[in-house]
C-alpha cells in the first residue's frame, strides 16, 4: 500500500485516527489555487465568505468569528489569552489530554487556576462544576473540552452551561472534535468562546483554528485592564483585519483559508444535521463491529467521532497499528495517559467517516487479530 503517483512520494493513508483526517480532493485542489496578496479585494472576499461559513457551521451569529492562524491548539491559546488577565479566577474541567492542555495554558496566562477533574474516561458532572463555582465565586471563565480526543468522551453541555452563567461566568468550549462532526451549538448552548481545528470533522489539512467569541466574551476582552499577554493572537488587533478596517496585522495564510472556505462549503453542502446523522450511523457501524470482535470501550459516553477501545490482553497493540498501516494503509491512535499501550483510538471524523472504511477496519482487524 506504499506505491503512489504522488508527486511528493508519499503514500496513500486512509486516516482513522485522532487527525488529520482524509482531506477531499476539492480541498486539496483549492490549496493549489493561486496565492494572492492578503490583503487583495478577490482575498478579502472570500475571507468574508468564510467567516459567514464558520458562522453557520458554529451554528452562531456573533459578529466575532474567524480563522487564527496555527492549528487547534492556537484556538485555545488565543480564546484563553485573550479572556484572561493575570490574577484572574478560571476554572478548568480536566480529565484528559485536552483539558490538561488548558489548564497548563490558562497558568501560563497569569490566572488562578481551579481544576474540576473526573477520571480519564469519564465525564464531567454539573454537581463539580457547581461545587468549584461556589468554591470560588470570583472565577471569570469556565473552560471545558466538548470531545476529549484523548479518551473518546462526550461531554454533555447544556446544564453546565447554565450553571456556568448562573454564577456570572464565561463558559470555553474545545471543539476541535466535534465541530463538523457532532452537534455543536454555540447559541443555543449559550458558549461564549469556542474553538476548533481544520484537521479533524471539517476534513482539511491542519493550520487553521476556527473561532467564535460571543458580545459577552468580546465585552470582557475589551474591559480588560492590561494588554493580552500575546501579540500575535490579540484578538482586538486581529478583528481590526477581519473587520471593514482590514488593518495589516500578519500575513494571513492565503492558501489555508482557501482550503477552509472549500471544506466549510461540503461541509454545509451535505448539512450539518445529515452529516452528524452520518457520524452516528457509521459510529454505531464499527461499535457493533467492534464489540462482536470482542473489543469493549472505554467511555461510558462514547463520542461518535474518535472510538477509543482497550486491546484486549496479551496482544501488541503497537505491532497491530504498524500492520494496519503498512499492509492496509491505515491509520489509527494509541492510547494516551493512563492508555498508553493498552488502547486504540480510531477517529471515524468528516471525509474518514465512510462505510467503506469501517468495514475496511473491522474486515483489517479481524484478520490480524486472529494470528
Ligand atoms: C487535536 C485537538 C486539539 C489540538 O489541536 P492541534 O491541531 O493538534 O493543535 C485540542 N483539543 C482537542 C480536543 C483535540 O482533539
């Protein structure tokens, strides 16, 4: 599965596991159009078209959504600077890779950190969130990961979010997982900051991270009393550019916002309701073929976009992924923490997720499970 007519020599993956996932090929072509100047009247308009893209695909109206310039984890970065000044109160709800990830960044960004954890795996329960929210009842943002990639948990928001509000707070959702793949509802749920990346449900290459702020985070950002402690992802300079002022700030990464405009436009070409329906149905499709294999997963809450299974006893894990890639071209994840070696994750996310490719798997799987 190595030969290849690729101009580069790289080899034709199917890509199962926790991103990239399979780039289509409009997106690819789109990547190819001609550079022009960021700042070029044909540039600007399609930057435009993708903000209102992203608009629809947040399910969201606020007037504060783009594109930073990096991948998911610039998202974060730039959401949490941006909200928090030194001295500030945010609580983190941790319990996996990602949430770890957004508690380290929010204590490099000066605030006091409080971590509403739950075991890897599992969930976050309202009743902590409420518990932290009375324990410090200064905390300003409340930081949560919607799909946590590293364990395959999906995390319920609606009453969180409510509680969030309730004691004045800023709800922070990571969406790099789900956004394009499962339902998000940035107004409806009532998220202030969101964030996602290019890579995993919306199917393009990594390098962008969509962004959406609400009137309230945006009010919070400007009542700051110190400058955001990031010159790059201050956010009241960058919407000096994707507003009518089109200030130069940094060249905008010309060629990534073609892609992302092409992979937005399939993206609501198929619709998101049908799309996440598709999600689900070919989700269901592996967990039946993975539980009659007699594989068992690790989340209660399983998320339909990354499926994270323990290997069963005795057997390679790492020697089964390096089969799957070298004789089927396919690639899946490790297990992460406290999974390390003792897991899969296999993303079903955007263009991934075909029934070709999980029966393709699970027929793989079968196969060498049996030596
Ligand atoms: C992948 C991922 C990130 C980080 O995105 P990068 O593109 O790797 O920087 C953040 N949060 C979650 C939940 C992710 O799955």
């Amino acid at each position: 599965m190595t030969e290849t007519c690729d101009p580069l020599d790289l080899p034709q993956r199917i890509l199962m596991g926790p991103g990239p996932s399979d780039v289509p090929p409009r997106v690819l072509a789109a990547l190819a159009a001609p550079t022009v100047g960021h700042l070029d009247p044909a540039y600007l308009r399609i930057m435009d078209q993708t903000r209102d893209l992203l608009r629809r695909v947040f399910r969201t109206a606020n007037e504060m959504t783009l594109a930073v310039s990096g991948t998911g984890s610039a998202g974060m970065e730039a959401c949490v600077v941006n909200l928090i000044e030194p001295g500030d109160e945010m609580a983190v709800c941790v319990n996996g890779v990602f949430g770890t990830r957004m508690a380290d960044v929010a204590d490099r960004c000066g605030a006091s950190v409080h971590k509403v954890e739950a075991e890897w795996g599992r969930v976050i329960e309202p009743d902590a969130v409420a518990a932290a929210l009375k324990a410090h009842p200064r905390t300003k943002v409340v930081g949560i990961v919607h799909a946590e990639t590293s364990t395959g948990a999906h995390q319920p928001l609606e009453e969180i979010s409510r509680l969030v509000h309730d004691a004045g707070a800023l709800l922070l959702v990571d969406a790099v997982t789900s956004l394009g793949g499962a339902d998000v509802r940035v107004d409806d749920w009532r998220i202030d900051a969101c964030y996602s990346g290019t890579q995993k449900c919306l199917s393009c290459p990594p390098g962008l991270a969509p962004v959406t702020l609400s009137p309230a985070a945006v009010a919070a950002i400007e009542s700051r009393k110190s400058k955001v402690r990031s010159w790059y992802l201050d956010v009241s300079m960058l919407r000096q550019y994707w507003g009518q002022a089109r200030v130069y700030h940094h060249t905008a990464p010309v060629n990534m916002t073609y892609a992302l405009r092409e992979a937005l436009r399939i993206v609501l070409e198929e619709g998101l309701d049908p799309r996440i329906a598709r999600h689900q149905a070919n989700h269901a499709r592996l967990r039946a073929g993975l539980e009659s294999l007699g594989l068992r997963y690790i989340p209660a809450r399983s998320l339909t976009t990354l499926n994270c299974v323990a290997a069963p006893e005795g057997v390679d894990e790492a020697a089964v992924r390096r089969r799957l890639l070298e004789e089927y071209g396919i690639e899946i994840g490790a297990g992460l923490g406290p999974f390390k070696g003792k897991a899969w994750r296999i993303g079903l996310m955007g263009h991934s997720s075909t029934v070709r490719n999980v029966d393709l798997l699970l027929a793989a799987l079968r196969l060498i499970l049996k030596r």
